[in-house]
C-alpha cells in the first residue's frame, strides 16, 4: 500500500484564533518528538481527513513542508473532533524514525461466512487486537482471518492460525483463541410429576331391590 502523506505548512495563527482556519477548510496540526522541537502546522482538511483515515493509529504518514521539500514520517496519536458534527478540529502527530522496529496492538478483523454458523453456531471472538513488532512502514492497518475455515461446531482458531505480512513479529501469546463456533442452546422443556395420580375405581350406583337370594331385582317399565 502506497504510503499516506499530507502537504503541510507552518502555523502561525494560534489560540482561539484557529477557528478561522476551520472556517477556511484547513485544520490546525502538531508535530512533536524525536530530537527536534515541536511545531505547529497547518493542513488542507479534506487532505488531512482522507490522510488520517487510511493510516489509522498504526501507520506512518508523511508530512511533507511545502516551503522546504522536505518531508517527516509521523503516527497520528490523537485527533480532536466536533462532539456534534464528528468534524477533524486538530490532530497531533508524534515523529517517527521508520528504520527503528516499533511495537503495536493490531485490530483483528473476521471476514467471510463460515459453514458451522449457517448450521446455527454461535460465534464468539474472543480475541480482537494482535500486539506485533515490526518496522513502521511494515505495520498493517489490520489483520484479517477468513471464517470459512470454521466449518464444524466446536471448531476455533489460535492466534497461531492467523496469515501474517512478512516481516511481522507476533508479541501475543500464540496459542490464545481468536475465535471459536460454539453449539447453539436449545431450551428444553421438561415435565415433572411430583406425585403419580391415583384413580379411584368407579363407583357403579345400582336402582332397584335387594331381593331374599340376595340378587338384585331391577324395576321394569
């Protein structure tokens, strides 16, 4: 993947003043760390918006001066938004070297269907970051595992499972389950009789008149 970058110029406007910038579609920014001082920029906002949203908090960006040429890869580490509109207020960069091995939690993505849920399992993933190490430009944005290779209930993978970049160091415990089917639960319904029912034989009522022989002789219309 071609590496972002955003063209920058020095900021002059400071303090509340910013908002005019906001006004004019260019966003206040903020380069810091390394060993040099820090300083403060100034980015055309669709650019920036669009740069930010492709690297995430992982990949490096380049911020490229357009008064020198010269340009400084960066990590985003923080990004103020409106509360109501969302709208990109300011973000903050911290310098990066990329030819140094850096550290991050990688999100886990699940990707396509897999046989065992159509059959009514339950997906459960239980492991949503990856912690590798690698060089920045290296860094993936996410990691993808494909659920079609869950094909029975019960069935899991393991962080050792997972298809990796080259390159990639994996800081996590390896055999951690990313993701298991579980058997889906089914209710059932029992019935329980405390006290098995007695019944009584019939009592059978006879009319008519016990006779000397002690047969009963019945009335005849």
């Amino acid at each position: 993947m071609e590496a972002a970058s955003i063209e920058v110029t020095k900021r002059d406007v400071v303090g509340k003043k910013v908002s005019s910038l906001r006004k004019d579609g260019i966003v206040p920014l903020h380069l810091y760390g390394g060993s040099k001082g820090p300083l403060s920029l100034q980015g055309d906002s669709s650019a920036v918006v669009k740069a930010v949203s492709q690297v995430g908090f992982h990949l490096p960006v380049y911020l490229q001066f357009s008064e020198s040429g010269e340009q400084e890869a960066a990590l985003v580490k923080e990004i103020q938004r409106d509360p109501i509109s969302n709208r990109v207020l300011h973000v903050d960069f911290l310098r990066v070297d990329i030819t140094q091995i850096t550290t991050a939690d990688i999100p886990i993505f699940l990707i396509g269907e897999s046989s065992a849920v159509k059959r009514g399992g339950r997906l459960n993933q239980t492991t949503s970051k990856l912690q590798v190490q690698c060089l920045p430009m290296d860094m993936p944005a996410r990691i993808d595992f494909d659920l079609s290779f869950l094909t029975e209930l019960g069935s899991f993978a393991r962080v050792s499972d997972l298809t990796l970049p080259p390159g990639l160091t994996i800081l996590s415990d390896e055999e951690e389950i990313v993701v298991r089917v579980s058997a889906p639960r089914r209710a059932q319904a029992t019935q329980t009789l405390d006290e098995p029912i007695e019944v009584a034989p019939a009592e059978v009522q006879v009319i008519g008149e016990e006779s000397e022989d002690g047969n009963v002789e019945t009335e005849q219309e």
